[in-house]
C-alpha cells in the first residue's frame, strides 16, 4: 500500500506539483494577490463594527453611522470580489495542472512495456488516471491555497489583535493551542483514514471493472450469488473506511466549537470586568471586534483541518500517481534503423526468453522465414506459440539469442518503423466504441474511406459489410459487442490489409467462429498473404497446409519442422495432432 511520508506537506511531492504549475504563473500570481487582498478586507470589517459602536452608536453619531456602513459595504463588496477571484482563480490553476498531469499520464502508460500490464490491475490504473488525479486537483483548488490563504488571516488578525489590546489577545491566544493540538491529531487520525479509504475505493474500482467485463462468464457459470457475496465484502470494507472519518470529524468539529464559544465567552467576561472596573478600561467596540475577529481566527482553524483531509487525500493520489510517472517501464526506443517497406526475412537464432526470469517458456527456438514465405506455427496450448509473436513485436526483450528482420537485429530497428511494417490479427480481437471504418483505420487518416473499400472488396469482404446498418459508418459500441466473432474477425482483417504490411502475423484467427465466416477468412487469409512473410499460429492444422513451412512446437522447443506432406510422411508429432483434428472432425 502506498503511503505519503511525514506530514501531508511533503516537500518533493509539493515540488513535483508546483513543477506543473510553471506554465501558467500569472494566474499563480493573481492567486498570491487575492489571498492577500482577502485577508486585508476580512480583517478591516470587524475594526469597523467596533468603530460603529464606539464613534457612532455610543455618541449617538448618525452621520458617522451611515459613513461607516457604507465603508462597511464598500468592503464587504471587495471582500467578496477578492473570495470569488480567490476561488475561481485557484480552481482554474488546479484544473489545468490536473489536464497536464493526466496528459503526461496517459502518456506515459500507453508506451509501457507489456510486463508492467502483466503484473498490474486495470482498475487500479483506472483509479490512478481520473479519480486519483481530481483529488490532485483539489490540493490547488480546496487544499494547499486555501490553507495559505488561512494561515495569512489568521496572522493578520493575531497582530491586529495584539496592537488593539494585547489583554484580550492574551485571553485568545491562551486557548489556540489546544485546538491547534485538536487540529493535529485529527489530521493525524485522517491521514490514515484516507490511505485506506484510496485503497478501498482502487479495489473496488477493480473488482467492478473485472466483473462488468466478464459478465458473460459470471452469468454462464452461475457465479451472480457468489461474485454478490464478494462485492458485499468489499463494499463494507470501503463503507468502513469512510465511516471512520465520519467518526474523526464527529469528535473534532464539535470540540472546536465548544472551545472557540468559550473563548468568546471569556472575551465578553474580561471585557465586562473591564468595563466594571475590576481591570483596566476597554472600549466596547473592542469587546465587539474582538469577538468577530477571535470568529476569524478559529474558524478558519476549523476548516483548516477539514482542508487538511483534502490535502492528505490528494497528497496520498498525488504519490500514487506520482509512482506510476516516474516507474522506468517505458518500451526501449534505442533503435536507430528505419525501413520502410521491409523484405521481410526473419531470423530466430537461439532464443530464449521467459516472462518471469526464472522460468523460461521458449528454450532455444531457432528458425528462418524467407521473404514472402508463409510460416505456420502449431502446437498445444502452452507450447509457446503465441510468444513468438510478441517477441516479434518487440513487446518483450529476450534472455539471449538474436532475432533478426532482414539481417538487422530487431532491437536495433526504431520501434515505430518496425510495427509499421507489421500487422497482427489476434484470435480475441479488440474493438473500439466506434464505427467501423475508425477500427479499421484507428484514426489515420492517411487511409481513406474508399481505400478501405477497394480493400475489402479485394479479400471479398465488402458486401459483408454494407450489409450492416450504415455500412462502415455503423458503431459497433463496446468492446464490437454488436458484431458476431466472424464479423469482428473479417474487421481485423480489413485492418491489416489496409496498411499494406511486409510481415503479417495471424495468431488463431479461425479458431472461434463460424463455417461462413471461416470460409470468407480463409479466402482473404490467401489474399492478404500474397507477396508478404506471413507468420500463422493455427489451431485447425486443416488451413495451413499449404504454408511454406510448418513449426511443430512443443514445451518452448521446436520438436519438428517442414512442410506438411513432409511431416506427415515423418509419422510424428505433427502427425498426431493432424489425426487426432482429423478423427474428431
């Protein structure tokens, strides 16, 4: 569990946040000036409450009277010119650094390495990225100025207090520490609250954001009453983390109440007694602007620890987030070389790689795929098919071996330019809340609508489409939860055709659909093959009989290699996978 250090004004975490704060340093100033200027007017009204007491009221004056109300208005009205700048002012600076921070946030996680993602929670990122990030803002908007702003009154009005009557201010300042310790250990209590209550809230972000995704699997097997129970769980575990700062801010807002009444109620008794004569004569103006001025002093105490839990709530977001900026798990661009259109030969020279370091998944794969030759990969689950295609990718870095893309080394090649080249089709194909032509094209605008067109008519896809409400301007909502497998297949298709790559890599693309719609793919498969290195991971050993050559994986290692017929006529592995597909059919 993360957890700020210190006190909630940790001094690199203020640093770092301030940082974001250097583009916009007028509106900083501007925050600066109306602090200043509300602490001025706040602190003036009082004294002239008392002047109307004693220069008008006790006279009997009535034209200082209604001089000094005005000047009363005239203040008050500037008070809340200055409070609403103050407000909107800090609110913006708040918005805005939040808006630059979560750009480089996202930033940041899009160009992470897919081991981060491997061992991290959706929800949790999810958590960090926008709940997390508005509690950032409110230590500008609710938090850090406001205190400032607070702590700059109350000084003003403490040395006003002590150049009007040092007495009376004695009286007050005898009472300040024992809220100011109230303050402290409420602030203490509500630190540890909301660490928990921002841990509560990312598990529960979590668990809701697993379950909604696989309702299909909740409700197939039955698991609504359990996945219920679970929910119940969490769900009391976060309602008991924000009952705990119910209870803190139950105990300390009525003990600041009841010690800032008994202050008021000793101003009003020493300054009767002054006014008796028992001690030294005061004005009764005082006693009036000392009773408005000890209000502003406390009361800006009160909210200060209430401040304090929105500061101690976005400090704790703030290192959170923080934490995910500064993890060194962006994708390594050190590569130099840019091709662009690719041969497309591939070279595996003894690799060997494991997604934990002690356990290693390919032991020493070595193979060539020439330009243009079509390369299948079959296997059982686990054998290591699929991690083939990731390296390829350059998703992971390899323990050792070389792999090699038209005789360069493929970390040697600029990232960019080398997935440029390439297009991939995933057996579980991933769809945007968008229409079709934007998931064809993910938003490049360089490929045109009658380019997709001319596409899809080319791997006989086309008339597929049109069928569907709108054509390729039909949205296929979330996730393409309104196409069939087929439908979302034939899309992923159409999308790596149209970047005209020189490698393509089609991982169990006919594992899970339809006879239609794996006759339509295979046909487009023959088309978008032709003239490029084509890399097939396949489930039905029926589709890829025709490849160049055949990878027969097994437990990380290629156990047999060839052509079909050849492999065949070897009466081994391969062999019995092709029999053991051919019987069950």
């Amino acid at each position: 569990m993360s957890e700020v250090k210190g006190n909630p004004f940790d001094k690199t975490l203020l640093t770092k946040l301030l940082a974001y704060s250097k583009p916009y340093k007028w509106v900083l100033a501007m925050v600066t000036l109306t602090a200043i200027s509300l602490s001025a007017f706040a602190v003036y009204r009082p004294m002239l409450v008392g002047r109307i007491v004693d220069q008008a009221i006790k006279p009997k004056n009535p034209e200082e009277l209604l001089y000094t109300i005005l000047l009363v208005l005239g203040v008050l009205i500037l008070e809340v010119v200055s409070q609403l700048s103050f407000n909107y002012l800090a609110n913006y600076l708040g918005e805005s650094v939040i808006k630059d921070i979560r750009v480089k946030l996202f930033k940041h996680m899009v160009r992470f390495k897919m081991t981060y993602f491997d061992s991290s929670s959706i929800g949790v990122l999810v958590t960090r990225a926008v709940a997390d990030m508005q509690r950032i803002g409110e230590i500008f908007s609710q938090g850090l100025f406001m205190i400032v702003s607070d702590v700059l009154k109350m000084s003003v009005v403490a040395l006003v207090m002590l150049a009007v009557n040092w007495k009376l201010s004695l009286i007050v300042f005898g009472i300040l520490p024992i809220l100011l310790y109230a303050t402290r250990l409420f602030q203490k209590a509500m630190k540890t609250a909301f660490i928990e209550v921002r841990t509560q809230v990312a598990a529960l972000n979590s668990f809701v954001q697993e379950r909604v995704s696989g309702i299909k699997i909740v409700q197939l097997f039955g698991r609504e009453t359990q996945e219920e129970a679970s929910f119940d769980v969490l769900n009391k575990k976060h309602q008991d983390a924000w009952i705990k700062t119910v209870w803190y801010n139950s105990v300390f807002f009525p003990v600041a109440e009841i010690v800032s009444s008994i202050t008021i109620g000793l101003i009003v008794w020493f300054g009767a007694m002054q006014n008796l004569g028992v001690v030294d004569r005061s004005e009764y103006g005082t006693i009036f602007s000392f009773i408005l001025l000890s209000e502003m002093l406390f009361r800006p105490l009160r909210q200060i620890a209430d401040k304090f839990n929105t500061l101690q709530m976005g400090m704790v977001a703030a290192d959170r987030v923080f934490k995910i900026l500064d993890a060194d798990h962006e994708v390594e661009l050190d590569g130099k070389v840019k091709r662009f259109p690719l041969q497309g030969k591939i070279v595996f020279d003894q690799v060997v790689f494991g997604y934990k370091p002690d356990q290693d998944v390919l032991h020493g794969i070595s193979f060539t795929a020439e330009p243009g030759q079509t390369i299948a990969i079959v296997g059982a689950t686990g054998a290591g098919k699929s991690t083939i295609i990731n390296l390829i990718n350059r998703f992971y870095r390899i323990k050792s071996g070389h792999i090699y893309i038209d005789d360069v080394d493929i970390h040697d090649f600029e990232l960019n330019s080398l997935r440029s080249n390439m297009a991939v089709v995933l057996q579980d194909v991933f769809l945007f809340a968008d229409t079709i032509e934007n998931n064809i094209t993910l938003k490049n605008k360089q490929i045109t609508l009658a380019e997709i067109e001319t596409a899809a008519k080319a791997i006989g896809v086309h008339d597929f489409f049109m069928k569907l409400p709108g054509g390729y301007q039909f949205n296929v909502k979330e996730r393409g939860g309104m196409l069939s497998s087929g439908q979302r297949q034939l899309l992923a298709f159409l999308r790596a055709y149209v970047t005209n790559p020189s490698i393509l890599i089609l991982d169990e693309a006919t594992a899970s659909i339809d006879g239609y719609s794996e006759k339509l793919i295979q046909e487009a498969t023959l088309k978008i093959t032709q003239g490029r290195t084509s890399i097939v991971i396949a489930h039905r050993l029926a589709t890829i009989q025709n490849a160049d050559k055949i990878l027969v994986m097994d437990q990380g290692k290629i156990v047999e290699m060839g052509t079909h017929d050849s492999l065949i006529a070897q009466g081994g592995y391969y062999t019995q996978l092709y029999e053991a597909q051919f019987t069950e059919a």
